[in-house]
C-alpha cells in the first residue's frame, strides 16, 4: 500500500453508463494528480488539483469530469465513454508539483 | 517524437545479471524521475534526480544533463526486479514527460 489508494480496482461499463473512480490519499500532499495510460503509450496527465483548486486539464474530453471535493479525495466521473477510453487510470499525489510523486495502483477500466 | 525515449523497450535477463536501461530526453528538465510499475499496475517512484548519481539497495541512477541522458542499473538481478521501469522528466509547471517504459523479465 503507497499511501494513494483508488478505487474500484476493475471497472466494466457500458458506453452508456455513468461511473466514478475514487481516490484518497492521507500522506498531507497538496497536489493531487490524474493519468491515464493506454498500451504501449507513455503516461498521459489528464487533470492536475493543487490545494484542491484545478489548476490543469489538459484537453480532456468533457465524459471526463474530475472532482476534489477537499484535499485527501479526487474523483473522475465518467459518463458516455467510449472503447477508446478503456485504459488504466492511476491517481497520483505529491507535496508540490513535480516533487516526491506517489501513486495508486490504478482501476483498470474497460468500455464495452 | 516523444521527448523521452527509452531503451531498451524489453530485456530479459538471467537472476544476478547486471542490467542497465538508458533514458535520453529532448527538452530541459528540472528533474528526472524513475518509476516502476508492477503487472498489477501500481507505480512506485524510485528516483528522483537532478545531477549527479543516487543509490538505494541494488538500484543505482546516474544523470548526465550536457548530455540529457540517465541510467538506470540494478545489479545482482532479481525476478522480484521484473516490472516496467518508466522514466520521466520533469519540466517545471504541471508539465512531465513520460516514456513507453522498459519491460524487465529477470529469469530464475
């Protein structure tokens, strides 16, 4: 266990459903991260909260919509994905932007 | 292109090999990370560097900023060492780069 734990570990969910993937964090870091990694492509940052302010998106779709509710939880909610989005999401945390990261182990989403 | 390459993308190697896998990066960093990832997809950080050479346990990462260039080495190799190495730098702000990762199998 890092420390970030995210939730669900699996995800199946049809193109129409709505979902939300959990993360929470109790280590005191300010920044909190979401990525998603695709096969055989590098990490991509979708959605950076800093002292719980959303401080970066980068050109995610809106069927992505992060939520930091306080500084130890963020939340992705998921709605009218496609296959394409099927992918490991991991959530990441750290004291300041760009330093000392930890990671969750991740939800595997798959998009049917 | 991606701003950071590494090499080799898979490596196999008998337990107790001295293994190195190489990072090079197009863009000035701040700092380099080294992450390894468990086929159950959690991400561990190894490293973190800016200059020099850092060591822990078998692990041992070096830096060359004139040259963008960083290793990683594992000595006395293990099969508990096969994972995904990734590495990534980062660039101040928000923004890192990360590589398609070093798939290591250490065989008994």
């Amino acid at each position: 266990e890092t420390g970030v734990t995210q939730t669900p570990r699996h995800l199946v969910m049809g193109m129409t459903n709505k979902k939300s993937l959990k993360c929470e964090q109790h280590l005191g870091h300010n920044a909190m991260y979401w990525y998603k990694q695709s096969a055989k492509k590098p990490l991509e940052l979708m959605f950076v909260y800093s002292l719980e302010e959303r401080v970066e998106n980068n050109s995610v779709p809106s069927r992505f919509s992060p939520e930091c509710p306080n500084s130890s939880h963020l939340f992705l909610h998921l709605h009218t994905l496609q296959p394409e989005d099927s992918a490991l999401y991991l959530c990441a945390s750290s004291q300041d932007r760009g330093q000392g990261y930890t990671f969750g182990s991740g939800t595997r989403l798959t998009v049917v | 292109k991606n701003e950071v390459e590494q090499s080799p993308q898979n490596l196999t190697a008998q337990e107790g090999e001295f293994i190195t896998i190489n990072c090079s990066y197009s863009v000035g960093i701040s700092a380099l990370h080294w992450l390894q990832q468990h086929p159950g997809g959690g991400i561990v950080s190894l490293f973190m560097l800016s200059s020099g050479k850092k060591k822990h346990g078998r692990l041992i990462a070096t830096i060359n900023i004139q040259e963008k260039h960083s290793s990683l080495h594992i000595t006395a190799s293990h099969p508990r060492d096969s994972a995904v190495y990734i590495c990534a730098v980062y660039t101040g702000g928000n923004q890192f780069y990360f590589g398609t990762g070093t798939s290591l199998t250490v065989i008994p």
